[in-house]
C-alpha cells in the first residue's frame, strides 16, 4: 500500500487568530495586532519552537541519475512524511529530535531504507538517496545513515546531546554536561555573570526569575536532546545575555519500556586533614534509586505515556563532630555528645511524566508534569562545632505543561503552548519561628578572632515562590524550498511572594515566645509583586545550496507593576512633600539577530554572526527592601545607621549585550573534525548599585544599571568520531572577561568598609576570568559489550585580589593576582549483558578521579587554600578548643574529594 502525503498531514485548516484574553497596554496591543494582521495577510516567517528539527533531500533515480517526481518519503512507525517534486526534492518538518528510519516508496523502485537518521533541534539534515529500479518484487534496500561531521546550517555556536551521549558521559544531571563545553567556566556562558542564561524545557523557559537561576531540574532518563547554544542565538529565545540551554524531552513509544536503576557510594580521600570522618568502608554515604516507564496506555493504544521517579540521598562530604549545642555558650563547657554529624547533606525527590495523543494523524496533544522536592544544609564555617545551628532549606517545584501541535498541510504548522510554573523556597532552623530553641545572637560569639562559635543558631528565616502563568503560539512554515518562515508570540504573568525576617531574639520571652520585627522596621521584608512580560519574534531561515541565514527580530515588553517613590532622596515617603509616588514605568526593545554560514566546499563550513540580546533584570534587584502596605510601596531607614541597607529600584533598565562571532568546522578526514571559532561580547546596563543621600541625612544603597564589561575569546575543538573503539572530543578555551565589576553589589559593600574603598575606573578581571580551559571527553568500547568513558577538566585559575600590606608599595586593584591550576578527572566504566531481551548494565563511576586537592578558594595574603599571614600575624590568643590551624582549614576553599559509585540497571 502507498503511503500518501494526505495520509500523514491529514486536512488543511484555515488558520483563525485567536482571541486574545486580558487588558494589555498600547504597546503590547500594537506587537499584538501587527502579528496577527503579518499572519492573516500571508507574510509568514519562519518561528522554529526550538524542539523540532527538520530532514530534507533530493530522491534521484541511481542508473540514471535523474529526478524522480512523487516518491513518498516518511518516517517509519509517525506520521510525519512527504512527497518529492519535480525536481525530486522534499522536505519534512515538524520532527522532534532523535534517531528514525527513513523510507522512500515509488512505484517501479526498490524501496529504500535509511536507519539511523539523526534529527536535532533546530537544524536540517539532509538526507539524498538513489533509488535503484526493481528487479525483483519485493526487495528492499537498508542503507545504515552516518551523522554528518559539519552541520551546514549552524551560524552560531551551538552544540547537540542526545540521550545516549549523555548516559554514556560521567554525569549525574544535565548542568555537568552543560559544564563540559566550550567557553562555560563555573556557570558563567563566554564571561557573563551567574543568571544569564535561559533555561527551556520543551520550548517553556523555566528559570526562576527572582534571581534567574534553574526553577527546577529535568532528569537525564527523560531527555532526549539536550541543546547548548552559546553563540549568538535566534530571535525566538530571549531574556537570556549570555547563552540558552534548550532541553527536549522523551516521548511514550508503541512498545513498552522498562527500565530499573541505582547506584550507592561513598567519599574516599587521602586529604583526611581536610576532609575528615569520609574515609568509611560502607556504601552508605548516598544512594540513588530510579525507575522508568513508557509505552502505550492499555486498551487505549493512540495515548502514550512517560513517566521516570528519582529518589536520591547524599550525606556530603563535609563532617564534623558535635562539641557544643545550639544553647552552649562557654567555649569551655560543651555540652555536646562528640557524635560524628554531616554538614551539608541534601535529599531529593523528582518526577517526570508526559501523556502525548495523536487526535488525528496532523494534530498532536502532550500534557507533561514535572515535580521535584529538595532539602539540604550549606556549610557554614563559624558554626563548624555546633552542627545543629544551620538552617535546612526547602525547595518544591512543579510544572505542567500543555500543549497542541497542528500540522496545517505539509509545509505548515503550529503549537500552542499553554504552561504553569511554580517554585516555593523555605529555610529555618527550627519549621515553628515561636520554637523557644531560638537563641540571641549573641549566645555562643566568638571570644577571641579567627575562633568558631561556640552556641547559638542562625536566627533569619525566609519563605519565597513565584508561579509563572505562560501562553505561547509559533507558526512555521516552509513558504519555499529556500525560505522556511515564522511567528511567535509569548505573554508571561508572574506572582512574586518574598518573605524575610531576623527573629527578635533580645525582645522575645517564654510569656511572649519569639517575637517578629514589625513590618517598615529592620530585619523584615515582605512583598508580593504581579510582574507582566510580553515577547514577539519574526525569524527566517533561508537555504541556499551555498550559503544559509537566520535572520530575525525580537521584540520584548515588560511591566513591573508597582508603585516606587517618586524620588530616591525621600523613600519613606515624608509626609512634607506632595506626589511622593509614581508607578514604575514599563520597559520595551527590539533586538535584532542575524547569522549566516558559507559552505566552502563539501567538508567545510564558516559562518558569521551578530546580535542585540537584552534581559530584565532580577525581580530581587527590583523589589528588595520594599514593602508593600495599603497599596503603598515604601522603604523602612533605621536612624540609627550610617548606611541603611539595599533596595530595590523597579526602574531599572534591560541588561544589554552585543555578541560579535564568526567560526569553522572543517572535516579532515571521514573520521575527524575541528571547529575554530573566535567571539566578542559588548556589555553594557548591568545591574549595580549606588549610595543614594536622604534629605534628612540617612544614605542607603541602591540597584541602578552602571556595571559594563566586554569578553574576547577563542575556540578550538578537535573531535574523532567513533571507529575503531574510540571516540573523543578535545575543546581549548582562551578568553579574557573584563569589566568595572563582577558583582551588582560591589559600591554598597565597599562603602560599608572602614575606611570606604573607591570603586574601580578601570577595566579588572572578572571573579571568573579564566584565561586557559580545556575540556576533554573520550569514550573506548565495543557497542553492547562494554564502554570506558573519560571527562578531563583543566582551567588556569581564577583571579583574586591580594591583601595589600603583603605588596610592599604596589597600586592594589582587584583581581591582581591568580589562583592554583585546576584539574580534574571523572571516570564512568561499563559493562553490559543481554539475556534474551533483557538488558543489564553495571558500572563503575568515579569523580575526582585522582583524588586531586584544587584551590577554588584562596586567603588574600598568599594565594593559597591552606595558610593565611594576616592570621599568623594577627591572631593573638585562640580562645577555645581549637587550633589556628583547625579555623585556616577550611573544605569549601577545595574542590570536593574522590566519590566512588558502584551501580547497576535492567531494562526491557
């Protein structure tokens, strides 16, 4: 039986605009309104949604080369396909990432089969096939396809992990494959600062916006393809200047999939003096349990399902025994049992499910739900011999995720995406804020410098979420062979609740119980804040046999929706002076992204990019120390201080970064590839702060866009593709990050030294300038019998700034010296079994493999970890039952120790 093009994209349907729901303002109106009259009139472009890919090729006749007109093309078990035209060409689109076979028909023909095919978000593959005559009936032809070494299309940085790279890699979640590439130091994308980058899970961005980190982690067991752009990107992502992370989930398939797995271990480490109390024999210091499952729905076979659970415990590797209790206070009267307690142990919980319907064979529903449960402790030096003085922080994460995927005809789709995201953060010591354990702050104080505590507990608590309500529509259209065009537009509401406070302790009582500071009074914040964002792209994708181009547009609408004083001399709003409010006014730009690649001859590849990137900052550095009262936002500046804390400034301007870059990939033989590329990022807006003077004489910081910086860097990447039982890929990293400061708050924490210290005006190196980085990735093995796989990680240093009475006369300017080389080894090594249909894996995983001591941190008077002259010399007598030497050591300024993990999985 043919497979006809109707029978895979199904009816066309006239495309309806939708209505859109809510009050927007003129300007959003106007985005919105100009779409939809761009799309209802037929000048569509081409919005990629960032989860699909699309193969495309010519179908020739192999004896004699001609085209051939009609063949039907499509992909085996979806209903994804097409039909070649005159000039035997095709293309299929709407393809989510991974591995598939492709089958070409044709009456008169043999039919072929390509298996292998690779799909990656984002990019073409090309696929030509020749179809010889048929000689005998029936007959079929499997061609076994190979992944191409250079990717034409690619005129950024931008790199694709599918999920069996990932499993067979030394890694636990996505972030340590993120770490592994070029131009990534530390979180920091080609030198920006930490909360740069744009976080996506199936086209939904998930960052937390209160200070833009990862709202909640996706497994590896449920990725697909994991996609690292970190180059110049396309118009459909935004809020994010440094680079984007892009994850595609798994699907449910036709057949069942089972697969069980886990894995226990422990620290071992010869650094006993610095790591003490890990070196035990049992398997017990964390374990990880796993299970996956998908397939179809029984007795309803159209609907599959995905589901994996995690559960993971870790005691750390910090420990340290308990000498004294939370109520002790005499450093020489402890009253604890000297029981071996950890310091930094977590727990964690996480869910991952997706049901995906195929209405029809053109129209596509997928609902996924994703949940995670953390609880864990920081290690916090001072409190080292009270280990029950921390808090334990609390973090639920949630999201659920619909959305319908229409193919319109064969050229033609779109998907409406429809999300909600939530994160809810809490931390305390004790869960009841009246639990009379409590202490006054200055229960426990050290006696003496360079001593730890000796009683007390951390008496601050917080509780914070933000839920994220999301609507998003994308139209993709392949208008021509050449132009593939598109539209998208993206509207955001967010719900923002913070909740801060310092107990008072000193007025607290057992009649009382433990009293809350009153709010417009030190040592409270609370604040609920409803912020609206609004985003439109138009981007075109044009192929040409010689050369390729993106070209797009964005742009971005945010609303901060509060009220803020009128003027930053009079914040708490006297009652002598009139209009003392004004609501925070919203914020619009339009960056425009441009990337073109130049086939130079079927083995290379150069390309050229440019882009504007702006993103708003942080909702902390918006609404901190504001709190909201009767509809009023105001700030509380205690009279007794001379510098009266930081707040938020609702005002700011978007963050801004111009991003310069042009590279190659060249193919040196059909085995091995290198990539060079070379890039510029301007910088400018970033967020920081200034020392603003009330009328009445009071000074308080404040966030104001003045921070800038620029980053030039080089990469050099060799990679083999696997033949002969290895694979490997070498990345070199040379770059310098500089600018006027690497943290938004540098003015207001300069200004609280004694005397204050100037800020810089020059250009310094950044906290996270790493000159030299090298990454290497190899894997040995024979496919289905066993697997070595090597990550090898070597940076330069980081800068510091050393103590100035040890530079005899030197000009001290931050960052002035560097830090010790770095260099780590994880190793991951496996063995598999087949019995009969079940599938076995054991392994062995170590990180650190050599049990290397690297200095992440490092004391300003001698650039090491492990000794500090300004507290040999200053010190004086050590008032407790410690040494010097037990305060110098400190575990957090070293690179965690060697972790060995012995594991096992079964699947079907």
């Amino acid at each position: 039986m043919q497979y006809q093009p109707e029978d895979i994209m199904g009816m066309s349907y006239l495309l309806r605009s939708p209505r859109a729901g809510g009050r927007l303002s003129a300007p959003a109106r106007w985005v919105a309104l100009a779409i939809l009259l761009l799309v209802t009139a037929g000048y569509m472009v081409q919005g990629r949604a960032g989860t699909t890919g699309k193969i495309a090729g010519v179908v020739r006749d192999k004896s004699t080369g001609e085209p051939l007109v009609g063949v039907n093309v499509y992909l085996e078990g979806h209903p994804l396909g097409a039909a070649t035209d005159a000039d035997g060409y095709y293309f299929i689109i709407n393809i989510p990432p991974g591995s598939y076979t492709l089958v070409t028909q044709m009456v008169g023909y043999q039919e072929v089969r390509i298996t292998g095919v690779e799909v990656k978000v984002d990019l073409t593959t090309h696929v030509n096939v020749e179809l010889p005559p048929e000689a005998v009936q029936g007959r079929e032809v499997v061609v076994v396809s190979e992944r191409p070494l250079i990717q034409k299309d690619l005129t950024s940085t931008s790199v694709n992990i599918s999920s069996e790279e990932i499993k067979a890699l030394p890694v636990d979640n996505f972030n340590e494959v993120v770490q592994l590439q070029a131009g990534v130091v530390a979180g920091h994308f080609r030198g920006g600062r930490l909360g740069e980058v744009a976080y996506m899970i199936d086209g939904i961005p998930v960052n937390d916006r209160f200070n833009n980190s990862l709202g909640i982690q996706v497994e590896n067991t449920s990725i697909q393809q994991l996609e690292v752009i970190s180059g110049t990107f396309n118009a459909e992502y935004g809020q994010a200047l440094s680079g984007v992370v892009n994850i595609v989930t798994r699907e449910g398939g036709n057949d069942y999939q089972v697969e069980l797995s886990g894995y226990a271990g422990n620290y071992y480490s010869t650094h006993e003096k610095v790591f003490p109390f890990i070196n035990s024999p049992n398997l017990s210091g964390f374990q990880n349990v796993q299970a996956t499952l998908s397939g179809p729905v029984p007795f309803f076979r159209k609907l599959k399902f995905f589901g994996t659970y995690r559960y993971l415990q870790n005691d750390g590797y910090l420990f340290s025994r308990r000498v004294y209790l939370p109520s002790d206070d005499d450093p020489f009267d402890p009253h604890g049992d000297g029981a071996v307690v950890p310091l930094s142990d977590s727990k964690r919980q996480s869910f991952y499910g997706k049901l995906t319907y195929y209405i029809t064979p053109s129209l596509k529903l997928n609902y996924a739900y994703l949940w995670e449960d953390n609880t864990n402790r920081y290690y916090n030096h001072s409190f080292r011999m009270v280990p029950d003085a921390t808090k334990r922080h609390f973090r639920t994460s949630n999201n659920h995720n619909l959305q319908i995927n229409h193919a319109i005809s064969k050229s033609t789709f779109y998907t409406l995406k429809l999300a909600r995201n939530f994160s809810d953060y809490a931390g305390y010591v004790y869960e009841d804020p009246f639990d009379l354990r409590y202490l006054d702050s200055n229960n426990g104080q050290p006696r003496s410098n360079y001593t730890f505590r000796s009683g007390g507990n951390e008496s601050d608590r917080y509780s914070r979420n933000t839920t994220t309500y999301l609507a998003k529509w994308d139209l993709t259209s392949q208008v021509t062979r050449v132009h593939k065009l598109g539209v998208g537009i993206t509207v955001q509401k967010y719900r923002l609740y913070n909740f801060w406070t310092n107990l008072d302790i000193e007025n607290s009582s057992p009649e009382k119980g433990i009293v809350y500071p009153e709010p417009f009074t030190p040592g409270r914040e609370e604040y609920t804040k409803e912020p609206f964002e609004l985003a439109a792209y138009l981007q075109d994708k044009v192929e040409f046999d010689n050369f390729i181009i993106n070209l797009g547009v964005r742009y971005d609408y945010f609303d901060p929706r509060t009220e803020m004083p009128a003027d930053p001399r009079n914040p708490e709003l006297i009652e002598l002076f009139p209009h003392q409010t004004v609501k925070a006014s919203a914020k619009s730009q339009i960056s425009p992204r441009f990337g073109v690649a130049f086939p130079i001859s079927s083995a290379g590849v150069i390309h050229v990019s440019y882009g504007h990137f702006f993103q708003i900052p942080n909702f902390e550095y918006l609404y901190q120390g504001i709190t909201d009262s009767a509809g009023v936002s105001k700030f509380y500046l205690p009279r007794e201080a001379r510098l009266s804390g930081l707040k938020g400034n609702p005002d700011l301007k978007p963050q801004r970064t111009v991003m310069y870059e042009m590279g190659l990939q060249q193919a040196l033989t059909d085995q091995l590839v290198v990539e060079f590329t070379a890039y510029y990022r301007d910088i400018r807006d970033l967020v920081a702060t200034e020392i603003q003077e009330t009328y009445d004489t009071k000074q308080y910081g404040r966030y104001i866009n003045h921070d800038y910086g620029n980053v030039t860097g080089a990469i050099l990447s060799i990679e083999k593709r696997f033949s002969d039982h290895w694979s490997a890929r070498l990345d070199y990293t040379y770059q310098i990050a500089e600018g006027n400061s690497s943290d938004p708050r540098t003015v207001f924490w300069d200004n609280q030294a004694d005397p204050p210290r100037e800020p810089e005006k020059q250009l310094i190196r950044l906290d996270w300038d790493q000159r030299h980085t090298l990454n290497l990735a190899l894997n040995v093995g024979t496919p289905n019998n066993w697997n070595v796989g090597l990550v090898g990680k070597f940076g330069s240093g980081t800068p510091y700034t050393a103590a100035s009475r040890f530079l005899l006369g030197e000009i001290v300017i931050r960052n002035n010296r560097t830090k010790p080389t770095s260099i780590l080894f994880d190793l991951k090594a496996e063995k598999y079994l087949h019995i009969h249909r079940l599938r076995l894996t054991a392994y062995l995983w170590v990180t650190n493999l050599f049990d290397r001591l690297n200095e992440w941190n490092v004391y300003a008077s001698t650039g090491r970890a492990n000794n500090d002259l300004e507290a040999r010399l200053g010190a004086g007598e050590i008032i407790g039952l410690h040494t010097l030497d037990d305060y110098l050591t400190n575990p957090t300024f070293y690179s965690p120790p060697r972790e060995i993990r012995l594991g096992i999985s079964a699947g079907l």
